[in-house]
C-alpha cells in the first residue's frame, strides 16, 4: 500500500498498516461497511465463519498493571481462570479493562485492538481454536478495520506463544450447576430468616463475562459493592434477584 492510500485510513489502520508493510505481509487492512458491527456480522460481510474473526480481548493484569491481550476465535470465550494461570506467576488476579485503559495501552479503541502496533506492547497469548483454519482475519486498529492471515502468521508478527485458553463449555455448565444448587440450599435454609440475613458469597468471586454476575454468588458488581450496607430487607430482595437469575439459567437449554 502506498503512502497516498494510507492518508484515507484512519489513524489507528495507517500504523496497522505500516508495520505489515514493514514486516513484508501480503495483505493490507481493508474497511468494512459501518453496518458490520459485531464479529459475526463482520464474519457474514467477508463471508467467512465466525470462528475466522480473530477476536482479540483485553484484560488488566492487577500485578504491575499491563494489558494483557488473548487473541481468540470469534465463536470462542475466554477462560480468564487459564489466562490467570499463565500470566500471573504471582498468583494476583486479572482486572477488566474499561475503554480508557485500553485506549491508553493500545492506542486502539474497543472493538479495534489490533494484535500489533500497540502504543505499550501488552503480554498476548493466541488460542489455539485458531489453528482450525487456514485464513483468518483481524482487527487493524478500527473497529470497522480488518487485515488477512494465516493463524501462523499471526504466531510470526506477534511472537506470542499458543496456549488453550478458551472456555471449556461442559466444565463450565458442570461448575455452573453446583454453584445454583449451593444457592439454592442455602436460599432454602434462610428463607424463614427476617434479621441478619447472611450474603450469597460462596468464595468465588469471579465475574461472569456473558452475564454480568458473580459465577458464585450471581450477584451483579453494584449488590456485592453494596451488601454491607443493605438493610435486612434489601439484603432479602438481592436473594430473591439470585433465585430468579439461578431459574432463568436452569431454564435455558
């Protein structure tokens, strides 16, 4: 791509771009149609799987407070307890990543982060649910910005290592049902309870991704921020919030 063509490009691609060009890739980033606003309807506009999107997350290690990026197929989740297992050595957990914090270590935009041309180089991992393919396609610093490769040339341009670190559904649904029955037990044994109503927390304490919960105790961030402080009655309809949201989840197939 010639100087003239990268002007056109927002910025974010222009420095995508010039490190492909740098490193000699075969394939500059190309624009979608604003319409292509979600991995699958980016996937349906290329006319490709889903699974080709290589879909890159960013997470906040609370160690030292460097960005971590795991690039993943687009049908996969990520496991944050796997990615926690290899990057934090120190045993400290992972934080989420608000749009300010990855704008800051990227200098890309949410929903653009690209796998390279990051303003602070982050530490990155590659699932290995990419090497299904053969041709994938990522994001070149726009959301609506994206770049061809192969799975191996995304390992050469990034250096990061493969690992496994995406969700592994049936574990997930096993892990799942234990925490509802634990919740259900002890939503049964303090049912008759008026005063001093005991919290949900069973020692999980991992926010859920997809739900916006507690894994452990399905409470959202603001019920847990705000226990201490709930009356008994408050403390009452946080458990009955629980019971609906454990029901919904038994319901669905």
């Amino acid at each position: 791509m010639c100087g003239g063509e990268l002007t056109v490009l927002p910025e974010g691609v222009q420095r995508v771009a010039a490190v492909l060009e740098a490193k000699g890739h075969p394939h500059m980033p190309v624009m979608l149609n604003d319409a292509a606003r979600t991995a699958q309807q980016a996937a349906d506009a290329l006319g490709i799987a889903l699974g080709q999107i290589a879909k890159s997350i960013i997470f906040r290690r609370k160690s030292d407070d460097m960005a971590v990026l795991v690039i993943t197929a687009g049908d996969q989740r990520v496991d944050e307890r796997k990615v926690e297992a290899l990057v934090c050595p120190d045993g400290k957990r992972l934080g989420r990543a608000d749009a300010e914090f990855v704008k800051a270590r990227t200098g890309f935009s949410i929903g653009g982060v690209s796998p390279l041309a990051h303003t602070t180089p982050p530490v990155t991992l590659i699932d290995q649910s990419l090497l299904r393919f053969d041709e994938i396609w990522a994001a070149a610093g726009h959301p609506h910005g994206v770049f061809k490769l192969s799975p191996q040339q995304l390992v050469d341009l990034t250096g990061a290592p493969v690992s496994n670190v995406a969700v592994d559904v049936v574990q997930e649904q096993v892990s799942q049902q234990h925490a509802i029955n634990l919740i259900a037990i002890r939503a049964c044994q303090i049912r008759a309870e008026t005063e001093n109503i005991p919290s949900p927390c069973n020692s999980v304490c991992r926010m859920s991704t997809l739900t916006g919960w507690c894994e452990g105790c399905f409470r959202t961030r603001e019920e847990i921020a705000a226990w201490a402080q709930c009356s008994d009655a408050g403390k009452r309809e946080v458990w009955t919030l629980i019971e609906q949201r454990t029901a919904a989840l038994k319901a669905q197939p």
